[in-house]
C-alpha cells in the first residue's frame, strides 16, 4: 500500500467514529481484524483488551457509541502514516443521553484526547490500539467524581 492509501482509510476508519458511518467498514476493516483498548480482561488483570473482531463488531461499536452520545463527533488532530501503519491523534465529544453498556446516562457533555495506533496489511486495517484519556471523560461525563492534581506540588520533592 501507498502511504496516501493508508491515508484515505484512516480518514475512512476515523470518519466512520466520528460521524457513524460504517456501512462500508468491511471495505477497509479486515474480516479478522481486532481493536484493542486499555481495560481489565475476564481474570482481573489491567491491560489491551479486545473490544471488537472484524467490520461487523466495529460497525456495532460504533452504532453504540452514537446511540448513547448521539452529538457524538470530532477531529483529527494529527496523522502520521509509514508504510504500514498510521497513528492518529484527535479529539472527540459528545453528550452522555443514553445509558452505554451499564453505565446510566447523565445528560453531561464531555470532551477527551485520543491516539489510534492502525496497523495495515493486504489493503485492510488489521489491528488498532487506542489510548483515550479515560478519567478525564468519565469524569466530564459525570460518571466518574472530579478530582484535580497539582504535577507542580506533586513534583516538588522530586527536585
């Protein structure tokens, strides 16, 4: 694949979270192709973990997502592609109107940073792993309670 190839699908990979638009991911998402996010698996331990397989699973990911935060949308920040692979990072919100998996609606607005690792093979994406700043969004979104952290007094007896 060309780099301006891996381009336009990123953008067609972003387009479809951002805006809901899957009705044509298996045109770009590998039949086998996983997405990673940080989480806990079945055993307890904090890691990658899988979040969807293949089109059908990323296209049902996202409906969920865009039927719990129906404003949900964004931008890209910054995309870097090589010959393989691009990362991207962007920014995203939405207003928490429907309950999302088992947590309840809190009619909140909320805002966060994100950066996708894609990994393409045969013209499809394979792979991605993405690292969002959770806290920052559950707590925006109301479901997690705010808390503020000082780096310059935490760091003072570093020095």
């Amino acid at each position: 694949m060309t780099r301006q190839e891996i381009e336009t699908l990123t953008r067609r990979y972003m387009d479809a979270f951002m805006n809901g638009n899957v009705d044509d991911a298996a045109e770009y998402m590998a039949r086998d192709a996983e997405g990673q996010f940080p989480g806990f698996d079945e055993n307890g331990s904090y890691g990658f973990v899988t979040l969807f397989t293949g089109p059908e699973g990323y296209a049902q990911s996202i409906q969920n997502i865009h039927n719990s935060f129906p404003d949900f949308g964004g931008k890209i920040d910054e995309l870097i592609v090589t010959e393989n692979k691009a990362v991207i990072r962007y920014t995203v919100g939405g207003t928490f109107e429907r309950d999302f998996l088992d947590l309840q609606a809190t009619g909140k607005h909320f805002e966060y940073v994100a950066i996708d690792l894609v990994h393409f093979e045969d013209g499809k994406i394979v792979k991605t792993w993405t690292v969002w700043d959770e806290l920052r969004g559950w707590q925006q979104a109301g479901v997690l309670p705010e808390w503020s952290l000082s780096y310059a007094s935490g760091w003072e007896g570093l020095q």
